[in-house]
C-alpha cells in the first residue's frame, strides 16, 4: 500500500491499469486504424513506456534487480535501420546500398539524379512506420517490466479475452441487422465489402480473435483440471462436482470459448480459420511432455469446434474452390517477390510497400496493394535481408521463451498457441500493421519473455513506496 493507506493505488499500478485500458479499447475503436484512434493509442504506449523504463532505470540505480528487456539489441538494431532508411544519401552510395531506390528517384528525374535521396521510397510512410515501430517496442518493454505478478498478467489476459469477446458480439448483432455493413450502426466505410464488427476487415477481425481463442481455451482447461480435481475428491455423487465453483467456471468460460470460434467462422475469414487449427495443432504436439495440458486445450477446442458445425462451413469450401491460396495470394507474393533483387540489403522502406510495388506489379495492375498480404514477404521487401535478420532473430527469440514457459502451466500455454495463431495468420495477412492487433501481439510477447515472479514484487513496491514519498 502506500503510505499506510489500505486500498490506495501504487504509482506502478497506474501504468498496468494504462496497458489495459489501451488493450481494450483499441479493438473497439474501429482497431485503432484511424488517426483518431491510433494516435491516443501510440501515446499512451510511449508515455507508459518511457515512465516504466524510468522507473526501472531509477530502481536499478538503487541497488534492485531490475531484469533487462530480453530482444532489446535486436529491437533497436531494427530501429536505427529504419531511420537509415530515412537519411538522404549521395547518389553513389545509394546506387550501391539500394539499387532500386536509386532507379526510383532517377526515373522521375529530368536529369542525371545529383540530389542526395534516402533508402525509403516514401520517406512519410516509414517515419510513420517507425513511430509506430517504436511504440509497439515500448509497450512490449512495459508489459516485460510491470506484469510480473501473476494477478495482473491474468488481468490482462482476460482485458484480451473480454475485448474479444465484445468485438465478436458486436459483430454478430451487426450481421444480424438491417445495416451490417454500417459500423455500430453509425459509419459505413467507404469500401465497406469485408466490414465485420468494429473492424473494417474481415480478416482483421479474425486476426485479433484467433489470438484470443487459444487464451479462453486455457482459462477453460484451467477450469477443466480443477473441476476434475474435485470430481476425483469425491467417493459418491460425484456428478456433483459440476456444482461447484470449478464446474461453474468451466462452463462460463468454455461457452467464452465457444462464442469466440462463433465469431471466428462468421467471419468467413479463411486464413482465421486455417491460423486456428495450425495453432491449435502445434500447440498439441509443443506441449506433449504435458499431455494432460495438451489434452486439455485441444479437447475444449474441439468440443468448441463441433459446436459451432451448425453455423456451417460452406463459405469456407466455395471461398477455396473459388479462390483457393493461388489467385488471392500466391500470384501477388510472386509478383511481389520481383522486388527483391532491387532492394536486397536494406529494403526500399519500412511500411513503404504500397509506393515500392507499383513500378514492378503485373499482378492485377489496375488495383493498389498497400499489404503484401505476407507480413514476412513484406519485412524482408521492406527491410531486406538484414532488417529481415533482425526481425527472424526477434521472432525465434519470442517463440522459444514462449514454448519454454509453456512447459510451466496451462496458461503460459495459452499465450503459446496466441502467439503462434496470429504468427500463422500474418502468412496470409497484414496484423502486425493494425495497431489493435500490434499493440496486443506485443502485449502477448511481453508477458510470455516474462515468468511469473511474484518474488519480486514486495521489493517492487518497497522501491514505489520510496519514489512516491520523495
């Protein structure tokens, strides 16, 4: 407590109570796309982020063992890249970094290009890309330092699940209605055809709700092993167990479960769909040592699964026959991939793909790709080989501490399989440039680098205490 007073708020909780107030508001707020939305987001990432590594850099200068932020190298190494990018550089040694920037500025050029140019073929798009780039990084680094306490990493576990839950309700009582394409019935988007809940994009939503699946299927198992703890504990009636307060548990949040994967197939997103059982899938075999975990998780997600056969999977089956992966993906990753001779080192711009395509595109020229629909075609076209090193580096680093802490519980396992469904969707999708599903992906990332280490947390606040009395 602080100073004495039972029940007041510590300065440290301010900032969690901050994380997750941004978590569950950017899903709803159209997904944080719009400015309106994404720059309140962005700031509350880095005011929260700079006041945690202030606080954390005032613990360690008084003696605590603050741990450092795992991936960090990497990270800035990522970020000093990007603002590579944006430095005009001579003509020569643009030629040599990044041939096909140089032919980007040449060919407008009435004469022999003279001017020094930057590595970005869209200098606004990548300062964007990197304010944004930064953001995430911060509130990934807050999450890492202020939610080691188990109470609060389930706080902001459930913050992801109910926005889940809330989007998905919102979406099938918009589908339901006489306007479903119209926004909570109040905007309808200029290309309105994917609208589906708050999001503009279909595919976006899935991209946000199949990340929360895996997190609701493990509060279930959760449930489930106590419930089965006490139907063990009983010699007589043992049915009577689904009474108690793991049976409730078990049901509410199975059926938490159930409406999730309800929103997930209305969607008709089909890479949601082929995410969820590729995660599902590894998460299985990722934890066979803990068979009963593993069991666990996928029991209630198939349970789910065939639960929700009644919505039908027929938009499913006629989107593959009728598009299949080749002519909605391969073709524009082929295409896509011609660009890479052309900025092979350092890419042609963090977030700049929309400008750096069009020159080469055969694919369907009379439409505007801004995505790649690949988010790792898009880093290593973006970045190039050694911005897409680092970005390899950051993920092989994120998901080896996640496999590791899955081995220590059923929710770490959660955050295993949310981590891998959104990782799996970003195959066929763009998630990690819609800044709800960003921000909650780095979230995510934060507490699986981080144990839960609740023996820190009497030092943590003795070092609050200090601070807020000086």
């Amino acid at each position: 407590m602080t100073d004495g007073v039972r029940g007041a708020v510590e300065p440290r909780d301010l900032l969690r109570y901050a994380i997750l107030f941004l978590l569950l508001a950017g899903p709803l707020a159209l997904g944080a796309v719009h400015e309106a939305a994404s720059i309140p987001l962005l700031a509350v990432a880095y005011t929260t982020g700079l006041l945690s590594w202030a606080r954390g850099h005032w613990a360690r200068a008084h003696g605590a063992a603050v741990p450092l932020v795992p991936g960090r190298g990497p990270l800035l190494a990522l970020c000093a890249l990007v603002l590579l990018q944006l430095l005009p550089l001579p003509p020569r040694l643009l030629r040599l970094l990044s041939p096909g920037s140089f032919s980007y500025y040449d060919d407008v050029a009435l004469l022999p290009l003279a001017d020094w140019k930057p590595i970005s073929v869209s200098p606004p798009d990548t300062l964007r890309g990197l304010l944004f780039l930064g953001g995430m990084g911060l509130l990934y680094a807050t999450v890492f330092r202020e939610f080691d306490e188990t109470r609060w990493r389930r706080r902001l576990i459930w913050t992801v699940v109910d926005a889940g839950l809330l989007i998905t309700l919102v979406a099938l009582i918009q589908a339901a209605s006489s306007e479903p394409r119209k926004i909570y019935g109040l905007w309808r988007p200029r290309w309105d055809w994917g609208v589906f809940g708050p999001y503009v994009g279909r595919n976006n939503f899935a991209g946000y709700v199949v990340m929360t699946i895996p997190l609701a299927l493990a509060f279930a198992a959760q449930s489930l092993q106590e419930l089965r703890r006490g139907w063990a504990r009983r010699k007589r009636a043992r049915w009577l167990a689904l009474g108690d307060r793991a049976g409730t548990a078990t049901v509410a949040r199975a059926a938490v479960a159930l409406a999730l994967i309800i929103g997930l197939l209305s969607s008709q997103s089909r890479g949601g769909l082929v995410a969820f059982l590729l995660s599902t899938s590894t998460l299985g075999l990722a934890l066979w040592s803990r068979r009963r975990a593993a069991a666990g998780i996928v029991l209630v997600a198939v349970v789910a699964l065939a639960g929700t056969s009644w919505i039908g999977l027929d938009a499913f089956v006629h989107g593959f026959e009728q598009r299949g992966i080749r002519t909605s993906r391969l073709e524009l990753w082929h295409d896509a991939l011609r660009l890479v001779p052309h900025f092979p080192l350092l890419g042609a711009g963090f977030n700049a793909f929309g400008t750096s395509y069009p020159p080469y595109q055969t694919y369907f020229k009379d439409v505007w790709w801004g995505e790649a629909h690949n988010e790792y075609l898009q880093s290593l076209i973006d970045t190039g080989l050694v911005g897409a090193g680092l970005a390899g580096m950051l993920i092989v680093r994120l998901f080896g501490a996640a496999l590791r802490g899955a081995q220590r519980g059923t929710l770490e396992a959660g955050l295993l399989g949310a981590l891998l469904a959104l990782g799996f969707h970003n195959l066929f999708d763009f998630s990690w440039q819609i800044p709800a599903n960003a921000a909650t992906f780095a979230a995510l990332s934060g507490l699986a680098l981080r144990p839960s280490a609740a023996a820190d947390s009497n030092e943590w606040r003795r070092l609050d205490r200090e601070l807020h009395s000086t």
